[in-house]
C-alpha cells in the first residue's frame, strides 16, 4: 500500500509540474490518466476538491442511461474549468483573466449547471464576489501557480475517472459504488410468459317462445369458475378479450388493455384470454355468434338495449317530407295523416314478408321455440344497404381528409352521377353557384317587374350559394328560394340596426359573403374612421424633467412603466435629472427594473464602443466570446453584414482586436462556432443565411479531393482518381495532379513528362519563353491548392483570393500578425521567416551572382530573348495593387541577355532553377551574409581568438549549411 501511494504521490507531482512549467494539458495527461489506473480510495485521492458533493449532487437517476448523461454533463463542466486554469498558468494569460462573467455563454450554459463548479473556481483564487460574477481581488497582481496547477490537476484527474466510468472501462469502478449505488445495476432480463388463460363459456340460453326451464346444476369444484362480469369491458363497457388477475380481476376490451397496460409498471401483468360467447339480440331474440359485432337480422349493436316505441306526436308526410307535429293533415300540402300511416303500414308489412317464422326442435323432434330467419331476398337487400352505407362512409372519410364538410359530400353525390365527387366540387361547383345565383338574381328582378317595385341589382357571392345549395341538399331549386330568403333577412336585419341604404347593405353583404357580423363592420369602419384615427395616432410620451414637482414626475412613471416601487421610480427620476447625463427613457427604466444599486446602473449605462467610441447601455452592446471586445449593436451588424455581403468568411475576424489569427484553423472554428449564436439574432434572416453557405463552402475546401477548376473560379469534390478532370461550370478540362489546362498529349504521361514534351514541341510555349515558363510554374496557395498563372516578382506577401490565406509566395510560409509560434521571435508586426534559399533573400543578388552559383553546379539556364530578336516588354503576369488588386503583364524593358525578361523577373527565374535543384546559396555568401543568416537562425556568429578570416568564414558557412532548406519552397518545374 505504502508503493502504490508513493507512486501515485509521484505522478501527481509529475502532472502539477507539466501544468506549472508548461501549461500543457496534452503533456501532463499521461501522467493523469496512469493516476486513474492506481487503486485509491477517493479520499486519499482529492484532497482541494469536495469530490463527494460534486458527485452525490450531480449524478442523478436511477437508471444506468440517466446516469450517463448526467457524467458526460460534469465531464464537459471539468473541461471547461480546466481551460480556466490554463489561462491562468499560461504566461501569456488572456486580457480580461482577473473575472468571470456569469453571463458568459460557455460558463452560463456549461459550467454553472453543475453545483460545485464556482467552489472551484473560488479554489483557483476568484475569491471574490461580485453581481455578475467572481473575481481575484484587486490586492493579487497575478495568480498562484502552484496552487491552481494544483487544483487543475484534481479537476483533470475527475474528469478522466468520470469519463473513463461513463465508458464502462473504468480500472477500479467499485471506489464509485458508495457514491453511486446504481451505477453497477443492469436490467434485468425480461422472461416473456404466456398468459393466455381458457376461460370456459357460458352455456347457450334457449329463448324464444316455447323455452323450456332449466335445472342449473350446482358448480363442479374441480372445473375452473368463469370470472364475474366478463360480458362486457369494466373501462368502456365493450366487448371484453382479457381478463387481469392483478389489476383485481378487472376485463378489458383490445383498445383498453392495450392503453392500462402500456404503463412500465403494468405491462409484466399477466392476463388470460376470454373465450368469445354467443349472446342474444336485445331487441328480436336471435342468437349470434361470439365473434360478431351487430345482430344478424337487425343489426342492432351487441351491447344495446330493446328499442322503445316511437311516439306519436311527430310523423313526415311522405308526398312533401315535411314534419308535423299535430292534426291529422299536413301542414304545408294537406296531404291527410291516414294516406302516409297506410304508406307506412304498407311498407312494414313488405318488410315483415321478407323475413319468416320456422320452429325448432329438439332431438326428439318437440318443437321448443319459433325463430325469426330472414328470407333471401331481405338478406340481399340488407346487403346492398350495407354496401351503399360503407361506400358512403368512405366518401365521408375521404372529404374529412380533403377538409370537406359532409354535407358538400352528400350534395355532390346527388348530382355527380357516378363520377367523382371531390373532382366534381372542383370543376363543376363553381359554375353552379354562379348558376345559382343567376337564377336568384333573374328570379328576384321578375318579383319586382311583377309587382311593379324597384328593380336594383342584387349582388349575390359564391359562399351565400354554397350555404343555400349544402343547406336544401343538392336541390338547385330549392337553393335559390334557400338563398333569396336569407338575403331578405340580412337586409331586414341591416334596415332595423339603422341602414337604410339598400344598395351599401347589398355590397357590404357581398364583400362579407353573407356574413351578417361582417357587414356591420364594414358599414360601421367609415363611421368609426375619425375615431380610430385619434386612438390609434402614436403620439410619444413627453417628459419635462426640469418640472419641480418631483413627485408628479415619480407617479408618472410609476404608471405609464409599471416600475416595482416608489423607490424605482426616484431612483430613475433622479438618474434622467443628472446635469451630463445623455440616457434614454427607455434605457433607464429597464436598468432600475434590473438593478438598484445607482453606482453600477451608471457603469451599465456608460459602456464606449470601441469603434464609434460612442456611450451605449450594456443591453445595446455587443460582446465577442473569443476576445472579449466591446462594440455597440450597430457597429456589430453593420461590420459582419458587410463582411458576409462582400468579403471571404476569414474577414469576419473581430473588427477591434482582429483576432483570431485567420492561419490558425482550430481557433477559427471555435471562433465560427461561438459567433453563429450572436449573427442569428443579430442579423437579418437572408444576411445570415449567407453566414451558413460560406462557412459550408469554408469546410468544403478542406476536403483532400476537393478541387479548384483552372478555367474558371468554380471548386467542387473530385471522387476520380484519373488525371483528366473537367469542370461542371465551365466544361473544359484540366489536370488534377499539376492543376494545367488538359491537353491530348498529357494523355499516357506523366506530369513531369508532359511538361518536357511541351517544352520541346510546343511552338506557342517556346515563343513565350521563360515568360511561358513562369506563368505555367505560377503561385499555387499551399492552404486551398488553388492555382495562380502569376510571376512571384515584386511584393512577396500574397493573399490568396479564395481562402485569405496570407504567405510567401517564394517559400510557402505563412504570415503572422500576432502570436507568432516560431521560437523566441520578438517581431509583432506583420511578417514570415524565410529560410536562406528563398527568392525574399535571393532576389536581391544580381543575375550575374545567381548564374555563377548556378554554373557552380552544371546547371543549364537560358539568357537568350525566345525569337533571336531584340528585347521588347516584359509580359510575365502578375498580380498589382491600384487601390483594388487585378492582374496584369509586368511592361518593364527587359534586358540583353535576360532572356527576355525585366530584371526582377529573370532573378525569379534564376532563383526557381536554383530552388528545383536544391541549391544552397551559403556557398557564395560572404561574411557580412553569414552572420546575418547565423544570427536569424540564433547560431552563435562571434570570431573565436585568434581565427583567421577564411577559417572564421568556412566555420559560420559549415554551422549555417548543417540547417535544412526551407521544406516548403516550391521545388517542381
């Protein structure tokens, strides 16, 4: 025991000491996660944090699955500390390290949601308290080291244990099991047994006329009993399926058993099964099988009562179908009751002869009782009945699925006339109603022309005669009077609420479509014009605060903005009153309903953007997570609008601080990712679109098959493996190994190959000459491979058009602006590290030094102008700067003996043979080179006592050869 803690004392050391000195998490976990591997009670192991109350107050549920969740949730909180206390180590600490901000997205969403969370952070030295947050207090000039690396160790070491636990892999998961009883426990596996239990049917009654008395014999003991009340559902009174023993032997229906027993501490129930019996009709005595629904004969439900006789008091009379409710003729066609009672007599004695009575008999041949059995001809009107009734029934369902009420579906049906319905309302409705509404209009000018009246015009619309055709069931005549009597009575209405006017009532009802409530309205609003006209003018609060009644001022504000006290109200009254003060109503009052502390709703009313420099309160204020930078709500929008408008995604950078570095891509995706959350509410919808199709194409880029197309601007993914390419925009096609337009005679050949056949046989190339050469031997961004026909010559910094990478185009290394990674650089500027062979030092060597390092090593170089004659301009490509960057030939003179080129661009040249060579210039540098190259590579260049100049000069030359040439510096033809 005594060497297992001893080594486990020994890595914790070892992990405190890679936090301290480095602040390397990726360094100190090896030694954090063989921690994890040491059998340790958790006592012993965490000694700065409460272990057992992160754990017991985190980690709940009883389920193996919630328990889970509620690990991964600290594990991601732990992460999030741990990044804390690296900042806090790190030497280089961030700018705002001394607080943290309760309304920190990262810590408001991650680690507040755990309770332990601020104790450590307290431990890490934010001891003290704030409104909005925790801080170091103002007396700490900077963090203890040695007690936050270790506390960060601890955190470290949890979150490793915890997510090694999650996983199920954990060495030693039983110093858990206190903690967390049920995280060992699994689910049991469920047995599946069969419930299915015989229930023995009643015996079959005998009913009817003639049925004889039974003897019911005295239950046999060894039989098993029938459950009570199985007849029927104890949920729903339905017809009952399964019996359960351990609900308290309650049956149920299929629907109910299935909706008890979906509850997890029900459905290990077991249940028997009900024997289906026969049972009699209620209503005619017939026996019916178990299985069926509806009485054969009546179809009368299983469960329903006998029917009660009809009264009286109503009968329809069969010639006008109309309903009368006394006197023995008809209300409307005085058609006498006697004529519609022997209809109906008539009409039940043919039903009564389809169906017959035959007597049964028992095996002795008695007759016991008279069935009442249907006749064939019954049973196929029944039938046909039945199948008119469900093909109604799918029509209904299918107008409920197209939202179309039943009674359009009735009506149609009437006048279809065996076509399609639906199609019918679509196509031919239309032209009905405005049939329909012709008919009234025509029929209500010949009542008025009769009874010499005046013959205004009615306007009639389409929804009043769709109401009166759905209303008289199809029936076009009775639609029309339906439709002119119910005009009548909205005018009526409208006459008696005070609208004289015909002619307006008329209109107002058409635009409505019958709506007499919207009729009214539209009559009234040109009476209401004026009145709402007044109320809803938006007239603005005025405030004079130089008014000396202090108290009326108070009591105004209390009303018209609802503030929770009188105490609000002065506070803010006395704020708006300040001599300087420049704050808004608006703004004031929603920082007293917030705070009440006068100092601090200053300090939240005065935030300076640091890009208008303008004074803005905190709620109109912007806050980047990645820097911490300050700006007001407009800056914000109008600085990412116009840069997703016009700009490449990597110019979305902060507009204050720049940051971060665009050439680093992990702290660009972070970056993305927190600012996503801010550009969806702040900006607008289509604005913000545009933010997820760049950060699409963004990742698209970085795909190893993805591929820029020569000919034209357009990128896409490459799932070939063959040279030849061609372009979905433009059609042309290019190589997608040395990224040149396609040829014929590329076809078979390698690269390299092709370009020495082009070389030799291509007359267009060798008229070009070494302008050709450089213009094929381009810029080619090492970041998106995207290929540039452009001369190196002149600036070396280039930004590549298509991802904003910036670097050199003569060695490939990047450019930085700030937090420059290569060893102990001091330049904060803009700038790159050039290794030796660059054509950023080689350019400034003549033509004549670059030749002779050349002919040094055999090296073939050209000097001649293409065609023999004399030089003209240069025509090397290449890109310029007149306020917006395009490219253009280079024009300059170009020299004898420079092959046609200026001179900048035949020292390129020069320099690309040098490079494809892998040439090293220290050979012909002299001493004043050595030492400045030495010194850029921080090799020690001071003469030794008593060296001779050539020794001194051989030693600083052998020290700066032993240092590689640049890995990155294009070394291809």
């Amino acid at each position: 025991m005594a060497s297992l803690s001893t080594q486990f004392e020994d890595l914790r050391k070892k992990a405190e000491l890679c936090l301290s000195t480095s602040g390397s998490v990726q360094e100190a976990k090896p030694f954090i996660t063989a921690m994890a591997e040491i059998a340790r009670p958790l006592s012993s192991r965490y000694q700065h944090i409460s272990i057992d109350s992160i754990i017991s107050d985190n980690i709940t549920g009883k389920e193996r699955q919630e328990i889970v969740e509620s690990l991964s949730r600290v594990v991601k909180a732990l992460s999030i500390l741990e990044k804390y206390a690296c900042n806090l180590i790190n030497p280089n600490r961030p700018k705002y390290w001394r607080t943290v901000k309760f309304n920190n997205p990262v810590f408001k969403a991650v680690v507040d949601t755990i309770k332990g969370g601020r104790n450590v952070l307290m431990q890490y030295g934010y001891t003290l308290q704030l409104e909005d947050g925790l801080s170091f207090p103002d007396n700490v000039a900077a963090p203890n080291v040695h007690t936050v690396s270790a506390v960060a160790t601890e955190v470290m070491a949890l979150r490793v244990e915890l997510d090694l636990l999650s996983k199920g892999i954990h060495s030693h998961p039983e110093f858990f099991e206190k903690t967390i009883p049920s995280l060992q426990q699994k689910e049991q596996e469920k047995v599946i047994v069969a419930d299915a239990v015989v229930i023995h049917p009643v015996p079959k009654p005998r009913t009817g006329v003639g049925a004889a008395k039974q003897i019911v014999p005295p239950p046999d003991p060894l039989k098993p009993s029938t459950p009570p009340n199985t007849s029927v559902c104890d949920i729903c009174g339905g017809i009952p399926c399964v019996l359960c023993q351990p609900c308290g032997s309650v049956t149920f229906c299929q629907k109910c058993d299935s909706m008890v027993h979906l509850h997890p501490n029900k459905n290990s129930h077991m249940r028997g099964q009900i024997a289906q019996q026969d049972w009699v009709c209620m209503s005619c005595t017939v026996m019916n099988m178990g299985s069926s629904v509806l009485c054969e004969v009546c179809e009368r439900p299983r469960l329903a009562k006998q029917a009660a006789p009809p009264k009286a008091t109503k009968w329809e009379c069969q010639r006008c179908t109309f309903i009368n409710v006394r006197g023995i003729q008809c209300e409307l066609c005085e058609t006498p009751q006697e004529k519609t009672i022997a209809r109906n007599n008539k009409t039940f004695i043919k039903s009564f002869t389809a169906l017959s009575l035959q007597p049964t008999r028992d095996e002795d041949g008695t007759e016991t009782d008279l069935q009442i059995k249907p006749t064939s001809e019954y049973i196929q009107k029944q039938s046909h009945m039945m199948e008119e009734g469900l093909k109604l029934l799918h029509q209904l369902k299918e107008g409920e699925k197209r939202k179309v009420n039943p009674e359009e579906v009735y009506a149609a049906l009437q006048l279809s006339r065996g076509s399609d319905c639906f199609d019918w309302l679509q196509s031919e409705l239309p032209h009905l109603l405005d049939e329909i509404c012709a008919l009234a209009t025509s029929t209500q000018l010949e009542y008025k022309i009769k009874h010499s009246e005046r013959g205004d015009q009615i306007l009639l619309s389409r929804m009043e005669a769709k109401q009166a055709w759905v209303s008289s069931g199809g029936n076009t005549h009775r639609a029309v009077a339906h439709l002119l009597r119910n005009r009548a009575e909205k005018l009526g209405a409208l006459r008696t609420l005070g609208f004289v006017d015909r002619l307006e009532c008329e209109k107002a009802l058409f635009m409505s479509g019958g709506d007499l409530q919207g009729a009214i309205s539209h009559l009234q609003r040109p009476l209401l014009q004026h009145f709402h006209q007044n109320t809803w003018k938006e007239q603005p609060l005025c405030f004079n605060f130089s008014n000396p009644d202090k108290e009326w001022l108070c009591r105004r504000l209390l009303g018209l903005y609802n503030l929770p006290s009188w105490g609000r109200s002065q506070l803010a009254l006395t704020l708006l009153q300040e001599p300087n003060a420049e704050y808004s109503v608006e703004d004031v009052i929603q920082a007293v309903r917030d705070h009440h502390d006068k100092d601090f709703i200053n300090r939240i009313l005065n935030n300076e953007c640091q890009i208008c420099f303008a004074n803005f309160p905190q709620r109109k204020m912007q806050t980047l997570t990645f820097c911490q930078c300050f700006m007001c709500t407009e800056c914000f929008k109008q600085h990412f609008t116009v840069a997703l408008r016009d700009k490449h995604i990597r110019d979305m950078v902060c507009p204050v601080c720049e940051e971060p570095d665009i050439n680093d891509p992990e702290a660009l995706q972070i970056y993305f990712s927190t600012l996503d959350v801010q550009l969806r509410v702040s900006l607008e919808p289509e604005v913000y679109d545009l933010f997820g199709k760049k950060l699409m194409e963004h990742t698209l880029k970085k795909d190893p098959k993805f591929l820029w197309c020569y000919h034209c601007t357009n990128g896409f993914i490459n799932e070939k493996d063959e040279f030849k390419v061609t372009c979905q925009n433009c059609h042309q096609s290019f190589c997608s190994k040395c990224k040149k337009a396609w040829e014929d005679q590329h076809e078979g050949l390698s690269c390299n190959e092709f370009q020495t056949w082009k070389r030799e046989n291509d007359p267009e190339y060798q008229r070009q000459g070494l302008a050709g050469f450089l213009r094929e031997n381009g810029i080619k961004c090492p970041s998106c491979k995207f290929q540039y026909a452009l001369a190196k010559g002149g600036c070396m910094h280039f930004t590549c058009s298509q991802c904003r990478y910036e670097f050199c185009c003569g060695c490939n290394n990047p450019y930085h602006k700030r937090g420059c990674t290569y060893a102990q650089c001091a330049i904060s500027g803009l700038h790159a590290h050039h290794p030796r062979d660059c054509l950023f030092y080689l350019r400034d060597w003549e033509p004549a030094r670059l030749q002779a390092l050349l002919q040094r090593y055999r090296v073939e170089f050209n000097t001649q102008h293409p065609d023999g004659t004399a030089s003209g301009l240069c025509g090397v490509m290449e890109q310029k700067d007149g306020g917006q960057v395009f490219d253009a030939p280079c024009g300059i003179q170009a020299k004898q003996g420079h092959a046609g080129l200026c001179k900048k661009h035949y020292q390129e040249y020069l320099v690309s043979l040098i490079n494809v060579h892998s040439l090293d210039p220290a050979l012909l540098m002299d001493e004043n080179e050595l030492i400045t190259a030495c010194n850029r590579h921080q090799i020690h260049s001071n003469r030794e006592k008593d060296e001779d100049t050539e020794a001194y000069h051989s030693r600083l030359q052998q020290k700066l050869m032993e240092i590689p040439l640049g890995e990155k510096v294009p070394r291809t033809t």
